[in-house]
C-alpha cells in the first residue's frame, strides 16, 4: 500500500528566520493515488501578529485565529497523521523549514524529513516544463483542474487542488488493470503477431542544396550568437575524426 499526504501551510509572512509561523495547515491523504477522504486541517494561533501582505493573500486576520489551538496543542496529531506517509509539497523547502520550526517549538526532537519523504512537486513541475510558469494557478491551467473558487489561497483547499494536479502531472491513473477482471467479464487473451519485415526498404530522404544552404545560414547566426559556437558542428567534426 502505498500512502501518500498531499500537504499545504499558511503562514504569518514569507521569512521563517524572522520568527513567522503557521496559522494553518491542511492535509489530503491519498492511498493508492486515490483520495480515502481522509484530511487534517485546522487553523492555529501563531502567537504574533500577522504581516498585512501575507493577510491579501490568505485572507486570514488575527480576530480569526485569536481562539484557535497553538501548534503544540495539535502537533502530535499531525506527526500521527502525516507519520510513515509519502508527503507531497508545493515548493517544500518553505513548507518544511516552518514545520521544523515549529516543531523545535513545541520542544519535538524530530524534523518532517525523520518521518516522511518528501516530493516537491515544483521541482518536478520544472523538470517536466523547464522555462514555463510552475504557480499551483499555472498547473491548475495546464492540466485543466478547476481553481476558480480560489480567490484566496488556503491550505486544504491548495491541498486538495495541489491533489487533483499531481495525479494528472505524474499519469492520473492510480492503477494499471491489464490483468484485472472486472465482474461477468470473460479474461481477455493475450495474443500476439509476428510482422514479417522481408521486402521492406528504408527510405531516405536527403536535403536538397537549398535546404542544406538555409541550415548552414541558420549554424552561421548560432555562431555569432554563443561563445561556444553551434553545437551542431562540433559534433559533426567530433564525428568526422572517429
């Protein structure tokens, strides 16, 4: 079984070294790439005052949160919850380094890295659209998941959205059925075909002069472009060596 924790904070402001905390944490489990229904959520007293940048974003004010629990009182709970699982993070070093914190806090030994591993789904944003916009909004667009009730982040509604776009971001599916039955449905056979390749040719297809003209023009503007010149030619002379 594999248990994943889909996992997003809200936060007093954007530096941990300055003494900002966590003024709300929201948690989506999934097992088996599916959602169980299963969630943590709850909003804290972060004991300080709340930066007015961070407010516009999240819309959370200190009248809001003034009777909530502190993070101590909740963080046994959340180890509990987030404990063995495979936990996903939206730009995690932040989500992790406010975790920490608050559990050196609350006087936990532990960190988030001792009890879970980590995915950080913007860098796999990154390496899967190197040079595009990796935003939770930007996902939501690219693979079609409804944000439009996000006025204002929150942390269990960026959980479940964060959900829905890495499923889609890394296959959908939460499981192969190639050797499953479905009830009152006969066992599908495996068959396979030899193809006979006997008679078949190869074509090629060779630039013609005009053509070979216009690409040796267009190595000639990478060659003035980069100090390395174009790659295309130092592999061709590479080639032409060995």
């Amino acid at each position: 079984m594999m248990r994943q924790v889909i996992l997003d904070t809200e936060t007093t402001g954007l530096e941990v070294e300055k003494g900002h905390r966590i003024i709300e944490i929201g948690c989506v489990e999934l097992v088996n790439r599916r959602r169980t229904g299963n969630t943590f959520h709850r909003y804290l007293n972060p004991e300080r005052q709340i930066d007015e940048a961070a407010a516009e974003v999240h819309g959370i004010t200190a009248d809001m949160v003034a009777d909530k629990p502190r993070f101590t009182d909740v963080a046994e709970e959340l180890i509990d919850f987030i404990g063995g699982a495979e936990l996903v993070i939206h730009n995690a070093e932040f989500d992790a380094g406010f975790l920490d914190q608050e559990l050196q806090l609350a006087s936990l030994d532990t960190r988030v890295r001792d009890c879970c591993q980590i995915i950080d789904t913007l860098i796999l944003a990154r390496q899967i659209h190197p040079g595009q916009r990796n935003s939770l909004d930007a996902l939501c667009r690219r693979y079609q998941v409804d944000n439009s009730g996000r006025d204002l982040h929150g942390a269990l509604l960026d959980a479940q959205l964060l959900a829905d776009v890495y499923l889609a971001m890394t296959g959908g599916q939460g499981e192969l059925s190639l050797d499953r039955n479905e009830p009152g449905r006969p066992r599908a056979e495996a068959t396979c075909r030899r193809v006979d390749r006997q008679g078949l040719a190869l074509t090629v297809r060779r630039a013609s002069a005009s053509e070979l003209r216009a690409h040796e023009a267009c190595l000639d503007v990478v060659d003035q472009a980069c100090d390395d010149g174009a790659l295309w030619r130092h592999t061709a002379q590479e080639e032409a060596r060995t």
